[in-house]
C-alpha cells in the first residue's frame, strides 16, 4: 500500500484524468470524500437521516447533495452541502486535493439520471462536527483497514423479490454499501491503496 499523505493523494489525483458517465443528467451532485491524517488516514462518512421521499434515507454517505441554482459548480456544491450537514466549512478548514471520477447515481436498483462527483479534501486535524438536519451521525472510517480487507463483507440487500449480495465495508455498526462504498474503492484503487 502506497502510503497515504495529502501530497501523495494530490499527485495521485493530478496524474489521471477524471471520467464522467455518458448521460444527459437531470441533475448533479456533488460530494465531499473529506480525508484526515492526524489518527489515520481516515475518511468521513455520514449517516444519513431517516426522511420520507429520500432516496438514500438511512444509508451512510458522504457528505454532499444535489447541485443548487446558486452553486457556480458542483465543488462547491459539495462545499455547501457539506457545511450543511456537518457543519465543516471546507473553504476555511480544507485542503482541496482534487477529483474522482464522476458516478451515475442509482437507487432501489434502478440508475438514475443524476450524476455524483466526488471531491477530496484534507484537512490538518479532525474539526468540531455540528450535524444538520440530515445526518443522524458522522465518523471517521479507518482507510488502513478498508485497504487490507480488514473492514470487507457482504450486504444483503432485498428489494421485492430480488435478493443481492453486495460488497460492503462494515464497521463500528455502520454498513457502507452501494454509491458510497464505489466510491471509496475508486479512491482506494487511485491511490494505490487496494
């Protein structure tokens, strides 16, 4: 495993071209992978709260959402929608490190004509969380384990009468699937981590 500093993953960054999906997208999101060196590298991830209509109600994420009219881009869609949520204000307290590729968005099984692009950050220690309204919790995911298959396991996941077996990271009583654990193992294989 490559070891993992902010200038390593900036370089990682820099020497690859972001892809984005072919599709005429609806609407875009953008999200923060928010990394910490001080007690790791670690990551943090969100659990989103419980809300009627959400796709995503309940799933552990990163922080970020749907690209608003105001937003002059989609990083700093994932700037604002993460000052929301968790009350980290990237701007001030992060170090932009560069992008992921872009991901087409899918819920309940079905993709989505929206399109998620993840966003990677740094920041110097671990800053005080203020979650909002849609976060129910946040903690930091242990990017060591994660790379060695220490946090690896299977999610089932029903839906009707269809039954999958997905890939997961579990820990500390969160599940990380779906979007999400896609977009961690992009970043883990970018960087040279898995």
């Amino acid at each position: 495993m490559t070891e993992l500093t902010p200038k390593a993953v900036a370089e990682r960054l820099a020497a690859r071209r972001p892809r984005d999906p072919v599709l005429s997208p609806r609407s875009r999101a953008g999200v923060a992978a928010i990394l910490r060196f001080d007690a790791g590298p670690e990551v943090l991830l969100m659990q989103r709260a419980s809300r009627p209509g959400d796709k995503w109600s309940g799933h552990v994420s990163f922080p970020g959402g749907r690209e608003a009219p105001e937003d002059p881009d989609l990083l700093n869609t994932a700037i604002r929608e993460t000052r929301e949520e968790v009350g980290m204000d990237l701007a001030e307290q992060g170090q932009y490190l560069g992008r992921l590729d872009g991901v087409r968005a899918v819920a309940r099984g079905k993709p989505l004509s929206m399109m998620i692009v993840p966003y990677v950050f740094a920041v110097s220690r671990a800053p005080a969380l203020s979650l909002g309204d849609e976060a129910d919790s946040a903690f930091w995911l242990p990017l060591v384990e994660a790379s060695t298959g220490g946090l690896d396991g299977v999610y089932e996941y029903e839906l009707g009468p269809a039954k999958w077996s997905l890939p997961c990271f579990r820990y500390r009583g969160y599940t990380v699937w779906g979007l999400t654990y896609q977009m961690l193992t992009d970043f883990l294989a970018v960087v040279d981590a898995r």
